[in-house]
C-alpha cells in the first residue's frame, strides 16, 4: 500500500505534492487580499460617512451568512457567466477566471468578512488615550496609525487572525469541487484510481495536520515578535 505514496510513475507522490503546493499557495495568496480588505472594512465601520458605514455592515453581513462553499460557486460559475455576456456584447476575446483565481477571490471575499469584525474589535479595545496621547504629541493621523494604533492593533487582533488563518487552510479544501488540484483532490482522484480510499484520505489528513502545525510555529514566532516590547519591559 504504501508503494502508492512513491514518488515517480509507480506512486502518487508527486501529485500529492503538487496538492500540497496548491493548498498553500491559495491560502497564502488570499491572505493579504482579506487581511487588507478586512482592514479597510473595519475602517469604513468606523467612518463618520453614513454610506460608509452601511455598505461595509452589509457587505460583512451578507459574506459572513452565505456558506463558504456558496460564494465560491457564485463567483466561479456566476461571475465566469457575466464575463462570458460581456465578451459576447462587445466582441472582445473570452475572459475566464481560473480555478485558483475564483478560489482566491471567493476565500478572500469571506476571510476580510470576518477579519472585518477582529480589526473592529481589536481598535475598540485601544483605549483613546492612545489617540489623545498622540494628538498632544503632535503626530498626524497617518504617523499615530503607524507608529502608535498599528502594533498595538496586530498585538490585539494576532489571536483572532490566527484563527481564521486556520480556517482558511481548511476551506482550501472546497476549490477541489471546481477542479482546482489541491490536496483533497489529488486524493479523491488517486483514491478513485488505486482503490485505496483509506490510505489516501488517511495521508490528506496527515498534510493538513503538518501545514496546521507549521501555521502555529509560524504564528507563534508572530506573537513573540509583537510583544518583544512588553519583553523588554
């Protein structure tokens, strides 16, 4: 059995390698795009402009409610359609988005929903003194975000960014229902071919447990780094 996890023309460890890269590679792309959006969400909420406001609550509550496993096939089938109507009106070439982009997108759309609401926590937990502290100093607005808000908003907020990093390695898994070749379809596909089902689905688990692990070095390294200051002290 275990001849199957080879590497080369006799086993399906390259293509489980391969998953691996994929699943990593989605998560690490979509990222930055939800940390950046989710950012910029929590600061709409925060805005004095009433539009602002409304529109981020209404997107955090429509992409928190709707299944993951729904947005991505909105964007998968729904947006590849729209783009299809409009090569079709206008005559341009075809434009598609591949599995991996509309993987990214839709992980991402649901990953700044809820990143959203741990940035608007974590600057509800600074107290306005800190703003005060600064004005009184004579730092702008972009110098106290900078110097002052921001490390003490990625201190507060590592904990629950953490744990939405976890549930995004998780949620890799559902591309592999748009043909997308992460780890769980590698597996499905040589579990299908060798009949070996246990032995396959048994090593996936085996890989997402080692990329679970990795994450937590790597995040505690992250909450050691944040808090050398208080180290120090």
């Amino acid at each position: 059995m275990l001849s199957h996890l080879a590497f080369g023309d006799t086993g399906w460890g390259d293509e489980l390698a391969t998953g691996v890269f994929v699943t990593a590679s989605l998560a690490l792309c979509t990222l930055p795009i939800g940390l950046f959006a989710g950012f910029l969400l929590s600061l709409a909420k925060q805005s004095g402009d009433r539009l602002l406001f409304v529109s981020a609550n209404v997107y955090t509550t429509i992409f928190r409610g709707l299944p993951e496993l729904l947005t991505l096939f909105l964007v998968y089938f729904g947006v590849n359609s729209a783009l299809k109507s409009m090569s079709d009106a206008t005559g341009l070439p075809d434009i598609a988005l591949s599995s991996f982009v509309s993987g990214m997108v839709a992980l991402g759309f649901v990953f700044a929903a809820f990143a959203s609401e741990v940035f608007l926590s974590a600057f509800r937990a600074i107290p306005k003194g800190q703003y005060e502290g600064a004005s009184a100093l004579g730092l702008g607005y972009a110098t106290t975000m900078r110097l002052v808000i921001f490390p003490q908003l990625i201190r507060i907020a590592l904990p629950g960014l953490a744990n939405l990093w976890m549930n995004l390695l998780k949620d890799t898994a559902l591309v592999s229902v748009i043909g997308l070749a992460d780890i769980l379809r590698q597996a499905q596909i040589a579990a299908r071919v060798t009949r070996e089902p246990f032995l396959f689905f048994g090593t996936a688990i085996g890989l997402y447990l080692a990329l679970t692990l990795i994450s937590s070095i790597a995040i505690g390294g992250i909450d050691r780094w944040s808090k050398r200051g208080e180290a120090a002290r």
